[in-house]
C-alpha cells in the first residue's frame, strides 16, 4: 500500500487532498497520486468515508478509493506545504499497515500554529487514515473508532459506500 510518508512528523497518510471543482473522486485520486508521489494509478468509485466532527462540528469529509498502480511513473509535483513536511513515497504491505498505524504517535511539527481543531486533526492523522482503510478492506474497525473518540471533541462517523 503506496503512502505519502511525512517524514518531518513520522506519520503515514495516503496520497489525497480535496477534489477540484469538476473533479471526480477518481479523478482526484490520480492527481493527487501523481502530485505527491509521481505514481499512475487507477482508482475504483468511492467504497468508504470518514467524517470527523471537532466539538461536534463536521470539518472534514474523507472519501476511500481503491487504487491500482498502472506502471506509469512521473516527477512529484508537492507544494512547499508537503516539502516541509518531507513527503516521501513509502510502501507498506497489507499484513504491516495496520500495526504500523496504530504504533505511530501523535504528532505536530513545533513550529506549526493552527486552529485547535486543526492540530487535532494533523496529529492523530494516522488513525483516520487507518479507519478509512479498514471500511476498504473489511478490516475490524471498532477498537479503532473507540480510541478515536477518546480524544477530546473528536467523534468520528464512517460508512462503507
């Protein structure tokens, strides 16, 4: 499984980002695949999401694609925003992705100054992602979204599409 490695917060989240106006989910997928990690892929429709509610106020919808490599290889094209972070293309296979996420700490880069909600959001990334992936895989998920919801003001919300 291809992640978008911050190397900068040692927190693994999967290539993504929000859908251009006109923009399909797929569509995204692939661009942002190519944007961050110089990978072609080809992505299913929609089969998960996550919603996160901060203090019970829905701020971020996240859609889950299966994802194929098609071969073709390009340049990453990641904003500065991802350069600091240190953005790096790592692979984990499916028996370590799940271990890997739920060991890796919460995290924020000393310099970062964001909204509450938004801190948050960034150092417990890894468990979002890992909720995403297992609506995907039919991993289970409930012990995930129980230490979720531990965290002050976070609820979360999934379903499988």
């Amino acid at each position: 499984m291809a992640f978008s490695y911050m190397a900068n917060r040692s927190q693994y989240v999967l290539p993504g980002g929000g859908i251009d106006p006109g923009e399909t989910p797929q569509e995204c997928a692939q661009r942002e695949c190519m944007e961050e990690l110089g990978l072609g892929i080809t992505a299913s429709e929609p089969v998960g999401m996550v919603r996160e509610y901060y203090d019970g106020i829905l701020r971020y919808e996240n859609l889950y694609l299966e994802a194929k490599p098609t071969g073709l290889r390009g340049t990453p094209q990641r904003t500065e925003e991802e350069i600091g972070l240190g953005i790096q293309e790592r692979w984990l296979d499916l028996q370590s992705t799940r271990p890997t996420l739920l060991q890796a700490p919460a995290h924020l880069m000393p310099h970062e100054s964001q909204t509450d909600h938004v801190q948050r959001a960034i150092a417990n990334c890894h468990m979002r992602e890992l909720l995403g992936i297992s609506t995907v895989l039919g991993w289970p998920w409930e012990t995930i979204a129980e230490s979720r919801t531990r965290i002050a003001g976070i609820a979360v919300e999934f379903k499988i599409i």
